[in-house]
C-alpha cells in the first residue's frame, strides 16, 4: 500500500507535568502539500509533530491517516510510509552519514526493503538530495551540525515515505543550504509526499500551504 496521505487531527489534547501542552488542536495537512506549524519557541510545534506522527499519543483528540484513527500501537501498520526527522537527529554517531542513512532503509518491512545489493546506492542517492554525496563516508562525529541535519532527513527520505515529518529541518543550515532543503521539501510534495514541517524558517514558511500557527499550545 501507498499513496498520498492526508493528515487530519481533532480536538487533540495533550497534557504533560499537569501543564496542558496542546489545546484543542484541530487541522488538516493536505495529502501531496507542504504544511507548516510555526509560533514562538515553546508553543507546542514539536509536541505537535511528535502526535501527528503518532509517537505520543494525545490525552484527548484523535490523528488519522487517510481517514484511518493511527495510535502509536498502530504505528508499525505505517512502517517506511510515515518518517520523522527530529531536529535533534537521533543518528548514531560512530556510523559513518551512509551507513546511518541505510539502517533507516534495512528497518524496512521485506516489501518495502530495497534488496542488499541496492542498500548503499540508495543511500547514496539520498545522501546526494540533501548536498551530501562527498560526506558519505565520514562518520557522524566528523560532520558539523548542519551536515548532521541533513543527513537525518536522507535517513528519513531513503524510505520513501508517502508522509515526513520534520522538525526545524533548516535550523542549522546556511543560507545556501536553506535554500537547497526548502526547494527539497517542495519538491517531496509536489511528487506526491505529505510533508509537514515546524519552523522558525520564514523563507521555508514562505513556500508553506497550508501554515498553522500556535500560541500556549493553540491554533490562532
Ligand atoms: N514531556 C513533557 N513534559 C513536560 N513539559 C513538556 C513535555 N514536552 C514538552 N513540554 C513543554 O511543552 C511546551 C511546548 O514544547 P514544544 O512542543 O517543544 O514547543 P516548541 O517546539 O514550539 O518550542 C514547552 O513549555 C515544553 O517545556
Ligand atoms: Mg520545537
């Protein structure tokens, strides 16, 4: 199974340390757009994407994929499909950029795997999308942060996930950089692929539709 996901969330509460961290939350990210959530730091944009990627599960409220309620027990049903790059990378830092970026394609379910022989040219492909194809083979502890950046959204790319989440993808980036992964973004959508960022990034929110914007955990 594949093809365009839509996102919808209803009513999504989530509370955490008796604070309420997300309030009422209600959208739709379009299936084949690129939606952005913005707001101060501290709004709930991470807290956000963390539930509409279906790793927490809110208090109240519910995510759909397509129309189907998804749970973080239901979660490996979209295994491959639905991909997260977290803006703290979560990479493993005695790998080299490639070998981490084929972990995320060898976790793949046997029909969405790409056979053994094809692991490292896909990787490489990726690592090519982000600007990163001369870094392949340095380890993760060699690279700087904005390289470390653009090798978790290979890593979430590799798999071809008909929905990407990521998290500020172009905080630590120059602007030429910026630029490349912003244009990647759009490029994902307009091919089909739900992405849905959280950003500070006004030239990334720029080429956003639709944009959500949080304040103390709401939409305004
Ligand atoms: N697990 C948690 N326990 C307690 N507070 C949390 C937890 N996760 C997030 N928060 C709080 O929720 C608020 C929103 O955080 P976050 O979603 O990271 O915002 P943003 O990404 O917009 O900066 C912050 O005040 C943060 O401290
Ligand atoms: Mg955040």
């Amino acid at each position: 199974m594949s093809g365009p996901i839509e996102v919808t969330a209803s009513g999504i509460e989530l509370r955490r340390g008796g604070r309420t961290i997300l309030d009422r939350v209600d959208l739709t990210a379009p299936a084949g757009q690129l939606t952005a959530l913005v707001g101060p730091s501290g709004s709930g944009k991470t807290s956000l994407l963390t539930v509409l990627a279906a790793l927490q599960a809110p208090d109240r409220g519910e995510v759909r994929y397509g129309g189907t309620p998804v749970t973080p027990h239901r979660r490996r049903d979209w295994t491959g499909r639905v991909q997260i790059a977290h803006q703290s990378f979560g990479l493993l830092s005695l790998l080299t950029a490639a070998e981490n970026v084929e972990l995320a394609a060898q976790g793949l379910p046997a029909r969405r795997r790409p056979p053994r022989r094809r692991l490292r040219s896909a990787a490489l492909d990726a690592l090519d999308a982000v600007g990163l194809a001369s870094r392949a083979d340095h380890l993760i502890d060699d690279l700087s942060g904005g390289e470390q950046q653009r090798v978790a959204l290979a890593r979430a790319m590799v798999t071809g996930p008909d929905l990407l989440l990521a998290d500020e993808p172009t905080a630590q980036l120059d602007a030429g950089n910026r630029e490349r992964v912003s244009g990647l973004l759009l490029d994902l959508a307009r091919a089909g692929v739900t992405v849905i960022v959280a950003t500070h990034d006004g030239e990334l929110r720029e080429r956003c539709l639709p944009v959500f914007t949080l304040r103390d955990g709401a939409l305004r």
